[in-house]
C-alpha cells in the first residue's frame, strides 16, 4: 500500500495559479477530475511566510494563488491552463471582481520551462482569440516560493458554505464569466456561419 502511494505521489505534478480570490479558484479547480487537491496560499511576493492579514494589507508582494496537485494522465497541464482563463477576467491589473487589489492580481505561476511555453502559448491563444476588447496583463512568472494559507481557508467552500456561495454570488465572477461564455458561443457561432 505504502509502495502505490509513493509511486501515485512520484507520477503528480504541480501548477499554480493566482486569479483573485483564492476560494473561488480553489473550489473551481477541486471540481476537475484528475486534480488531487488545490492548495490556497500565497506567491509572488518578497516577505517570507505571510499571513492572511499581511497578505491582505498589500505590502508583502504576494498574489492569493491556488497550487494544484494534479494527475498528468488524467488531466493535462494545458487544459489546466483552459480552466485557468475560463475563471478569470484576465484584463484587470488592478484585481478581481469585487476583491481590489495587487494581491488579487492574476498570473500564473510556472515550475518548469515546459509549464512556461505552455503558459505563454495558452495566453498568445488567448489573445488571438480576440474575445477581449482590453489587453490581457495576467502575468507568467517562475515559482520561487509557495506559502500555504492558513488552515481556515482550506476548502473554504466546503467548511463554510453558505458563508463562501453568499461571497461568491456577490463577487460578480460568475456574471462576468456567463457573460464570457455568452461572447465565446457567439463568436464561434458567427465564424461557422462564415464558413458556410
């Protein structure tokens, strides 16, 4: 048994992903099969060790972010990177939604030059898709550190449900992103009927 787990845990990767508020993406990751289990914690930033409130006051550097453990024969990286940009406003350098702020900036966070290509080639996709009328400014830096957030805001959505679904009906991140996948249909709707 003990044999099977080390090889499991031997065969899994990591990503890291910052886009806002770290429940939401944490809880929007936990969903995809092949995904082990996302991590809330903090990157990015130069203070060693953060807590929530340092973090929250915008002095330390560091972006809320979500490290997924993942399974490579499940899921891959790159459509680690689609989930990644379908829950997110990835023209907004000054936050998330509602959550204002350096610290609730995107960017997504690499731990190998294969994981740095794939990044930079999902946004170059994304940008030619041409959904967005304002640039996209999520940035694609290295992973240097990775604190783990506190114990409470693990599975935050699932500890405190009610408390997280009121948060995030009020965030405006699923209105936005309805509105995303609304432009995403039309879009690929208009150029088939081009097509024809």
């Amino acid at each position: 048994m003990e044999e099977r787990q080390k090889n499991l845990s031997n065969s899994l990767e990591r990503a890291t992903f910052a886009g806002g508020c770290f429940w939401c993406l944490e809880a929007d990751f936990e969903k995809i099969p092949g995904v082990i289990e996302a991590i809330s914690g903090y990157t990015g930033g130069y203070t060693e060790a953060p807590s929530y409130e340092e973090v929250c006051s915008g002095s330390t550097g560091h972006l809320e972010a979500v490290q997924v453990v993942y399974d490579p024969k499940v899921v891959s990286y790159q459509e680690l990177l689609e989930i990644f940009w379908s829950h997110i406003d990835p023209t907004d350098s000054g936050g998330q939604f509602v959550d204002r702020g350096s610290q609730y900036r995107t960017a997504i966070f690499y731990h190998s030059q294969e994981q740095k290509r794939l990044a930079e080639q999902s946004k170059k996709e994304l940008e030619a898709r041409g959904i967005f009328k304002d640039p996209i400014v999520t940035e694609i830096r290295r992973l240097k550190h990775f604190y783990k957030a506190e114990e409470y805001h693990q599975d935050f959505y699932k500890k405190e449900p009610l408390r997280y679904f009121s948060y995030r009906s009020s965030s405006g991140r699923d209105q936005f992103l309805r509105s995303i996948h609304r432009a995403l249909k039309e879009k690929a709707s208009s150029s088939i009927k081009s097509e024809k």
